[in-house]
C-alpha cells in the first residue's frame, strides 16, 4: 500500500465532513441538468429551482464542465453567444 501524503488525508476528511444528507449523486445531476439549464438560459433562478443540483455543480467538477458544455451547445443551437 502507498502510504498519503499529508495534503491528500486532509483533502478526503474534507470531502467527509462537507458531505450533506440530502446531496445527490452525478447521476441523479446528469438527469436533471437540462431542466437546469434550459431555467438558467430562460434568465430565471434555476438555482433556486434546483438547489441540490446547485450544490452539486458547486462541489463537482466533471457535472459542471457537463453543464458549461450543455449551455454553450444551447446558446450555440440558439445563436446566442452571450
């Protein structure tokens, strides 16, 4: 076995104690994200809409670059390039 390094046994009890009893999974985000996005371009509060996928944008990388892909392909399908 590898032993850690100081830095990474930091960055795993940081991800447990971050964790919340109503997170949802990547799949359960995925599934959601286009109502998400379609609310953030449509200029309303999907945030608020969909805090839990919110919150997993905010703590997962990989959904959020999903999500940044996501909106660029729409605002390009619409000619929107803001």
């Amino acid at each position: 076995m590898i032993p850690m390094q100081p830095g990474q046994v930091a960055s795993m009890v940081r991800m447990v104690t971050g964790t919340r009893p109503d997170e949802i999974g990547c799949d359960e985000c995925f599934e959601q994200l286009d109502r998400f996005a379609d609310l953030h371009l449509a200029g309303k509060s999907a945030a608020e809409a969909l805090p839990l996928v919110q919150d997993h944008l905010d703590r997962c990388g990989d959904c959020r670059e999903e999500f940044e892909l996501l909106l660029a392909s729409l605002r390009f399908e619409t000619g929107d390039q803001l």
